[in-house]
C-alpha cells in the first residue's frame, strides 16, 4: 500500500512509560499537550488541499530516536500522537475501522513519522 499522507515531525521525541513513571505529572502533561500541539501544527500544514480516506484506513507511527524502546512501551509512548491523529480524523481512537500500527528506527536525532493509508 502506498502512503496517501506522510507527516514528518523533526524534533518530537515519544517518551517511555518507564521514565514517565518517575516524572512530576506537570511533566508528563506539558510534553503531552506539546506533541499534541507539534501533531495538530504538522499535520494541518502537510494534509492541507489532500484528500484524506474515510475509515477503514491504516494508521502508521513511526518513532525516531537514538535507542529502541519494547513493543508495549512504544506503543503507550505515542498515546498524545495517537489520540490528536484520530481528532483530526474525527474518529474515536478505538474505532475498529482504524487500525493503528507501531514502528520504530535508530537515529541520532529524535522524529515521528505519521503515515495514512487506505485499508
């Protein structure tokens, strides 16, 4: 299948759930209100004129970053990501119609990758 939309976002750094645990909640709130915010900025700019696919649609994040977290973590570490992608696609994210799927690579430098396709 190919990508109807790639959102590349520089600089968006997902975080484990382990190392969330040890932060003061004001923390782990600030980061996600700001990739949230990083999302819903990337995604209007790059989606803008584009058609999106209605549901079923396939959902793919893609997490850059200099170590590679476990499945479970990575997973939990894209909640704000997920939850602003299906508010932009104006779905609820459990929606059985849209199938989110988790990936990662090693880099240097820390992005995410949000790609939509149909199903």
């Amino acid at each position: 299948m190919s990508s109807i939309l790639s959102v590349h976002i520089e600089g968006l750094r997902t975080v484990s759930p382990n190392v969330q645990n040890t932060e003061h909640w004001t923390v782990r709130n600030k980061r996600k209100k700001e990739q949230q915010k990083a999302v819903y900025f990337a995604w209007k700019q790059t989606a803008f004129g584009k058609r999106i696919p209605k549901p079923p649609i396939v959902v793919r994040l893609t997490r850059f970053g200099p170590r590679l977290l476990d499945g479970d973590n990575l997973q939990a570490s894209f909640k704000g990501v997920r939850d602003t992608v299906a508010d932009l696609l104006k779905v609820d994210d459990g929606d059985e119609r849209i199938r989110f799927e988790y990936d990662q690579r090693i880099d240097r430098d820390y992005s995410v990758v949000i790609q939509v396709e149909a199903a």
